[in-house]
C-alpha cells in the first residue's frame, strides 16, 4: 500500500554552470549521476543526504539554490 504524503518534500534546483572537462572522473561521473547532460541544464531534486552529498562533491561546477 502506497503511503500518502502528508510532509511535502524538500527540494533542490540545481544547474550545470561550469564543464566537468579537466577535472577527475570521479566528478565527471558524480555530475552524469545528479542527471546532467549539458551545460546549463537545470535539474531537480528531492533533499536527500545522497543527493546532498553528490551535491557537495561537485558544488564548484553547480548552481543550486532550494525549491519552496
């Protein structure tokens, strides 16, 4: 049974200001997983503590800013 939603969720806007070349794999590979795939692309996000963490990972490259 599906629960309902009583807390709306939080959320994050983040977009893709600056390109991942030149910097490790790793961040290459954590900013393909947040989902971007080209500059200036805008994503959103439920606030998770992994989402977070990726976020914090490759905060230099991102824009981020919190959804009311």
């Amino acid at each position: 049974m599906a629960k309902k939603a009583t807390v709306k969720e939080k959320r994050v806007r983040i977009t893709l200001v600056k390109s991942p070349i030149g910097f490790t794999q790793r961040q290459k590979d954590t900013v393909r997983a947040l989902g971007f795939h080209r500059m200036h692309e805008t994503i959103e996000h439920i606030e998770s503590p992994a989402v977070l963490g990726m976020i914090a990972k490759v905060i230099h490259l991102l824009e981020v800013e919190k959804v009311e």
